[in-house]
C-alpha cells in the first residue's frame, strides 16, 4: 500500500460507476440524491460482513488508534470484503457477467 493514496471521488469516477461501497454512513450521505435518481447503488461495507456478530452498519476508523485497533479494523474489513465478493458472484451469475438489477 506504500503507492496508494486517498484521492476525491470525482462525478467523471462516478459516471464509470454504479456501485458505491462506503465504511461509514456519513461517507454516502453526499450521493443519495444519485441513489434516488437510480443512478447509484449505495452500500455499506459492513453490511457484507461474513460473521453475523461482526455486522455492523460502519466500521469504525483505527486512524489515530493503537496497532490492534487496526489490526482489529483489518480483520473486520476483509470479513467484509469476502462476502462483499461472495453477494457479487451470486448477484452477477457465474457465467452472465452482466450485472441484475
């Protein structure tokens, strides 16, 4: 991760775009006019979360926290990010790389 670096989510980044996953609420509030206008699909990451004791609506941010506060966040995140992927495979088809809606 030494390359990446956060970046300003431009309306040229959301006209490529029609799923948005953000870790808190508060990060999807500016886009709901999109969602309203069926433009955006909006999501929280933490509704993906694997282990239904982990679901949670945000994922609290370990910036400023001790190592196991991010360990802890990195563990929730790719918990997530696993059944984020599994929800995609089954909404999108194994074979119909098109997207249901």
């Amino acid at each position: 991760l030494t390359s990446h670096r956060s970046r300003q989510l431009t309306e040229k980044i959301l006209s490529n775009s029609d799923l948005v996953i953000g870790m808190q609420p508060s990060h999807l509030f500016p886009l709901q006019p999109l969602q309203q206008a069926g433009k955006l699909e909006l999501h929280i990451l933490g509704e993906y979360c694997t282990i239904s004791s982990e679901a949670r609506p945000d994922i609290p941010d370990p910036f400023g926290g001790n190592r196991a506060e991010y360990e802890r966040a990195f563990t929730t995140i790719a918990r997530c990010v696993d059944g984020l992927v599994e929800h995609l495979r089954i909404e999108l088809g194994a074979d119909s790389g098109k997207r249901s809606k």
